[in-house]
C-alpha cells in the first residue's frame, strides 16, 4: 500500500466509497479528531499502567478505529434501497458502549467519593488523561454538529460521551495508582 497518492493535492479527501469533499468538511473534522484522540490514547497506554488499563485503553484504540470509519462512511453511501448496508464496515454497538459503563463502575468501586471537581493535573499519566478527555469531548461536539446537518449513528455519539466519561474516571484511578493527591477546585470567595 502506498502511503502518498497525491489525490489530495488540490484540498480534497475521500470518503468511505469514494465521494470527494473539501478538507475542512465537518466530517473530516469529526473523525480527524477522534485520530487524534486514538493518537492521545496511545500515549497514555504507552506510560507506565496497569495491565488492565493498558489492555482496555488498546480495545478503545480499536474501536476509535472504527468509529472513525464510521464517520468518514456518507450517510447516502450507507443504505441501499433494500435498507441493507453497502459497505460492510464493523460498527460501534451498544455493547461497547455498555464494556466503557462496566469499566468506569469497576474503577469507581476503588475510588473516594468526590467531594469537589478536580484540577487536571499532579502527574504526567494523569495529565494525558485529561487531554484526552478534552479531545474527545471536542469529536463529540463536532459529531453533533455534523448529526444536526446529517443523520450519524446514535452510537457514535453515545460512545463518545462515554468515553470521555472513561478517561475521567481513569485519570483519577491512574491518581491513586501513583499515590498523588487529587487537587480541588475550590473557588477563591471574594
């Protein structure tokens, strides 16, 4: 497989099946942000971790992977006439969505309660968590966005809300991991 093509030269990208749009198309946006959080993702699997987190963190790459791939499918590209789909790609599932609820459960039943919310911070690891976090809070946003013009699967936007809920509650399990104190956001009275 060849790495450069050439074809987006000119501003252009394909979609899935083949339709050309410009770029910056809020598609692209959609799922150029979620490989940039797949690209986040990465980095804090490849810190230091537990074998658990690290093993989650590699099926949520994948899945990222697919979603993705949902994204850059059109929706006119998805169902033929007979309502079968054209392309065979895989699919996020509730099932995914309900392993990332399992998940976060499984690490909050190890976790103090939060008595306030949490500054980013204390610890490298942790700090990835939560730009990750960010990021993936921003591929939902657009996701939605691009829903309001055009009809996405209700999965992708389940996930995506899921799963930054995930990275929070990682990033605090990935605290106590390392034996750091969250820091609260107490707000200054005036």
């Amino acid at each position: 497989m060849k790495i450069y093509t050439k074809t987006g030269d000119k501003g252009t990208t394909g979609l899935y099946g083949g339709t050309r749009v410009p770029k910056y198309h809020l598609r692209i946006e959609a799922y150029g942000t979620v490989d940039e959080l797949n690209s986040y993702i990465g980095l804090i699997k490849d810190q230091k971790i537990d074998d658990i987190s690290s093993k989650s963190l590699l099926r949520i790459q994948n899945e990222l992977f697919t979603l993705g791939s949902m994204l850059a499918t059109p929706t006119e590209k998805e169902v033929l006439n007979s309502g079968k789909e054209r392309l065979n790609i895989p699919k996020i599932t509730e099932e995914s969505i309900q392993n990332l609820e399992a998940e976060i459960d499984t690490m909050n039943e190890d976790l103090p309660s939060m008595t306030h919310f949490v500054l980013p911070g204390g610890h490298t690891t942790v700090s990835y968590c939560h730009i990750a976090r960010c990021v993936c809070r921003r591929a939902e946003r657009i996701s939605v966005q691009l829903n309001d013009e055009v009809s996405i699967k209700p999965e992708i936007l389940s996930y995506l809300n899921r799963l930054s809920d995930y990275l929070f509650v990682l990033a605090r399990k990935l605290t106590y991991d390392n034996q750091i104190a969250e820091i609260p956001w107490i707000p200054k009275k005036n």
